[in-house]
C-alpha cells in the first residue's frame, strides 16, 4: 500500500481523527435515547405530542444504527454532528416528555442521555459547545413547557446536565488513563493488545504492519546518568516518534520497547521507519523488527513474528555493520558498544609546577561478561575495520563530559577531561555539532574538554582542521596525542588548531636518572614554548622522570607513577602533589 496509511481500527488510534469505537459508542447511546423517546410517545402523560416524540425517536435511530455499524472511522466533523444533533433531538424530547412535573426528574435522564456523547467521546472544546448549546435549550423549552415552567425547574435541569456532564468527563479520563503510559502519555501494553485483538478478528482490507522498536543501549543511559535521565530519553523519543509517524497506533509497552501498528506493507513500514528512527534525540539509536499480520495471525504470534523480526534486525546492525563485515566478533563489539559493557577509566594529569590535578584523560576500557575488563587494543583495531568506531566514540564522549562533570559539582575539582578523537570521526561534518550538543546536555564548561587527535590522523584527514578551529572557537582545547611517533607535524605545526603537545612514552623512557632529558625532549620543549604550545608527557613511571621533566619546563605529565587509570571516583586528589 502505498502513500498515507490509514489509522488501525481499534481504540487508541493516533491519527487525529475519531476511533470507530468512539463512533460506534456515540450511536449507542443515541439508540437508548430513541429507545427512551419511544416508550414516552407511547405512554404518554398530559401536555404532550406523541407525533413529535416519535420523529425524534425515528431520527435519532437512524442516526445511532447509521454510527454503529458504520465500518470505516468517520472523521470529527461528521461525529460533532451526529452527537450535537441527537443531543437536541432527545433534549427537546426529555422536555415535552415532562408533560407534568412529577415526571420531571424521571425524563431528565433522558436529556442526561443527550450530554453523555460529548462528555465520554468528544475533545474538550467540541464538548464544552454541546454542553452549552443543550443546557440552553433544555432551560429555555423548560421555561416555555406548557403549564408553565419555573425559574427553579430550569436551573434543576441546567444542574443536572452539567452534573452529569462533569461527572463523564472525570469517569472518561479516569478510563482513559487505564490505557495510556503514565511517562509517556502513549497508549500502554493494555490498549495494544486490544487494537490487536480488534485487527485480528476483522482484519482490514489493505495489508498492517506491526512494528517492534528498542533503543539500544537505554541500559548505559539509566546506569550512567540515573534512571531521570532515562526517562527523560524515553519522553523524548516518544515525542519524536509521535512527530514521525502521526497516524497508526504508537504506543509504549514497558521499559525501552515501543510497538506501531499501521495500516501499510512491510516495505512501507520499514521505510517510514528508517526515515522516524535516523535522527532521534541524542543520538539515540533504534532497532526495530516488521511483520505484516497474516491471516492465520494469532495477535500473539503476529508480535511474536515481529520480535523475531527485531531480534534479526539486532544482529544485523542494519546501516552499523557492512555485510561484509557482520561478523560474530563485530556482532559482539556492537553489543557491547550499545549495551553499555564499554566502561571509562580516567588517568589524572598532573601539573608539574604546582603539583596540582590539572585533567584526566578518559580511556575506554571494555567490561567483557566472560573475559573480564579488556585493553582497548584487543577492540580498537576491530572497531575501526568494521566502521563502528564512530558509534564508540560519540558514546565515550558523552558519558566522559556526563560522569566529569558530575564528579566535579560533588567534589568541588576544577579538573578537566581529556578524550580521545578518532580521525573518522573528526572527517564527518557533524562532528563538531556532536561535542557542543555532549557539553550543553552535561553542563560542562567547553575549556574543560581536551580533544586528543593523534599526528596520524592529521594526515589522513586534513579536511579535519576546519572543525577543530570551529571546537576551539567554542572554547574547546585541541591536543597532538602520541607526539612524535607518527606522521611529522613540524613542517605545519604552527597552523594547525592545537593547544598541547603530548609527549610519547618512548621518549620518556629515555630519561636517564642523573643525566636529564635528551636533546630531542629539549627540543620538543622548546619548539614549544616558542609556539606557545603546553607539553604533557605520557608514560611517567618513575620520580627521576618526573624531575628531569620537571626541571626541563616541560607543563604536565601523567603516568603508572602517579596513579594508574582507574574509576573517576578514585582519582586521588592529594597523594598526586607528593608524587609529582
């Protein structure tokens, strides 16, 4: 089926019309009060006009069999005008039939019969104009009743209806929110498995898709930023997912699950579904599963097919993995990238003039359920052949800018966070969006953040530097990690958007105890300075390292002799100004 689907025949659509439940409960009810007409036309009492009792019970019949077997959801136009007329109709009914007063209270639930449409089945505005409209014109044939009508007797039935009226609303609502997701305000588990039942016993004509979705990774959202900020993702992505597909029948059923059911082909659904799901709030990303209900459906096999759908669709990684590359191995990186098992690990840098905590670097480190926490060299290599490197990276990021500054408002540190930053993800345009988006959602100040960018990647991306220079504008500090080691940078270092120089542990470990740093490291130090630039070096393991470092001017230095990479929460704080 192609172009706009059709909302599902059940309660609960989305499509922002009226259900055929709705419509088909608005005739009913104009049945009973044609029901109620008919018998007072038949035992009618003083004052009355049997003739006109009938008509009214006559239309109103018509007009309630006409919505109730009606198969195809009629549009609100259509409804506020079967329920405003009907309510007048057995208005003017409940009037006459109180040919003498002491029937008044008894009729007057006919009239309640008239109110009831618009306080239980239409939207507030809609409602609130029928009540006027029906209040007034019960009051004014009342005052005008023959025998004549008193001022009391109008306000009695003015109260009544208005009771009644608020009292359905309150009883609607109450209804309603049996069926609908207190956080998201979607329809929950229960109100699908009515729309599936309702799709399986009368299939629709054209082909359904229902549709299983999961955010991957929601686990690493509740474990690394609270279980608030999780649910601020689920309303977001609800939001979003409502905004992308209006009609069909969206709801939540439980944790990260959310399931669409719409009248469209597989085909259809799959494609609307990759165009809701690529640019959900935060980056999150969504997995989802189709199947198009069959006859033989059950509506629990009919879900159980798209869950088997979805799982495939996990394996997959559609649009995360090349084909070619989905791999058991690369499968289970993914996993483990989406599932939150990637943990960070931060190692403190020290100033080594004052001995103060300057930054730590987060470093990635990978919490295996069988292998235990892994190196990132038994995953990096692995992530970078199968393109998900990107993924890691934008994961690594947000949750260093999160925990750092969290860790700064509980500690009172002033300390700022290193991150290492691939070249695939410096060469996409949306990059430098990425990082300004981890830094506003986190709170943490841009001239926190240290983007670490190895020489080899300033080679094999040069198209890099434009988004640099647009993080440090920002404030963002830009550091050549492993300096030395790769492609040469002299030849352009005084153009390239950089801030620090990291010094690599092997020309570190050429510190001899007694005799200093060699010329090179002098030479580095000096460049330096002439350029401006602030120098760390990494791989300080011994106090001989640290004071030939020192007394040569290079800034910081981080290293197995001041602390090792460890959880954020036991970076040490006052040893580090003994050890440096």
């Amino acid at each position: 089926m192609q172009g706009r689907a059709r909302g599902p025949r059940a309660t609960g659509a989305v499509d922002g019309g009226p259900t055929p439940v709705a419509g088909a409960s608005a005739g009913a009810v104009l049945l009973l009060g044609s029901l109620c007409a008919l018998l007072s036309a038949l035992f009618p009492a003083a004052g009355q006009t049997p003739a006109l009792l009938l008509a009214i019970a006559a239309t109103t019949a018509v007009g309630g069999a006409a919505l109730v077997l009606l198969r195809a959801v009629v549009s609100w136009t259509v409804l506020n005008a079967a329920v405003i007329a009907g309510e007048l109709l057995l208005v003017v009914a409940a009037v006459d039939a109180a040919g003498d007063r002491s029937r008044l209270v008894a009729v007057t639930g006919l009239a309640v019969l008239g109110v009831l449409p618009s306080a239980l089945l239409l939207r507030p505005r809609p409602a609130a104009v029928h009540l006027g409209v029906v209040v007034a014109v019960a009051v004014a044939l009342r005052l005008l009743a023959p025998g004549g009508g008193t001022v009391v007797e109008a306000v009695y039935v003015a109260v009544a209806l208005v009771a009644v009226a608020v009292l359905g609303v309150v009883l609607s609502r109450a209804v309603a929110r049996a069926d609908v997701d207190d956080l998201t305000q979607l329809p929950n588990r229960r109100a699908l498995a009515r729309a599936l039942d309702a799709h399986v016993a009368v299939p629709p004509p054209g082909a359904t898709s229902l549709a299983m979705l999961d955010l991957d990774g929601f686990k690493e959202v509740n474990d690394t930023h609270g279980h608030g900020a999780g649910d601020a993702r689920l309303v977001a992505v609800a939001r979003h997912l409502r905004s992308r597909l209006p009609d069909g029948l969206l709801a939540r059923i439980g944790g990260d699950e959310f399931v669409w059911v719409v009248e469209a082909g597989g085909d259809e659904a799959r494609r609307r579904l990759e165009e809701a799901t690529a640019d959900v709030p935060d980056e999150q990303r969504v997995s989802f599963g189709v199947a198009v209900l069959d006859a033989s459906d059950s509506a629990a096999t009919w879900r159980q097919r798209a869950d088997a759908d979805l799982y495939a669709a996990k394996r997959r990684r559609r649009g995360l993995l090349p084909a070619s590359l989905d791999t058991p191995e690369a499968e289970e990186l993914l996993r483990a990238i989406t599932d939150g098992e990637l943990v960070l690990r931060y190692q403190p840098v020290v100033d080594l003039g004052t001995g103060a905590l300057s930054g730590v670097e987060a470093l990635v480190r990978w919490q295996h359920p069988e292998r235990g926490l892994l190196p990132p060299s038994t995953f990096l290599p692995l992530a970078e052949a199968t393109g998900v490197v990107d993924l890691l990276g934008a994961r690594v990021l947000r949750a260093a800018c999160h925990e750092v500054r969290a860790w700064q408002r509980r500690t009172g540190a002033t300390a700022g966070v290193a991150v290492n930053v691939s070249g695939a993800e410096l060469a996409s345009p949306a990059y430098p969006g990425r990082v300004l988006r981890a830094l506003a959602d986190s709170g943490l100040p841009a001239s926190d953040l240290v983007l670490e960018v190895t020489e080899t990647a300033f080679a094999e991306a040069p198209t890099m530097t434009a988004s640099l220079t647009a993080l440090r504008g920002a404030g963002v500090r830009v550091a050549v990690d492993d300096f030395g080691t790769g492609w040469s940078t002299l030849s352009r270092l005084d153009q390239l958007p950089v801030d620090v120089l990291k010094l690599d542990k092997s020309f570190v470990d050429r510190v001899v105890p007694g005799e200093g740093c060699t010329p090179v490291v002098d030479a580095v130090l000096a460049m330096a300075r002439a350029l401006d630039l602030e120098v760390t070096a990494e791989g300080v393991e011994t106090a001989e390292q640290v004071a030939a470092l020192r007394d040569a001017g290079c800034d910081a230095a981080q290293g197995y002799h001041l602390q090792r990479p460890v959880p954020l929460e036991d970076v040490e704080l006052s040893r580090l100004s003994s050890a440096a």
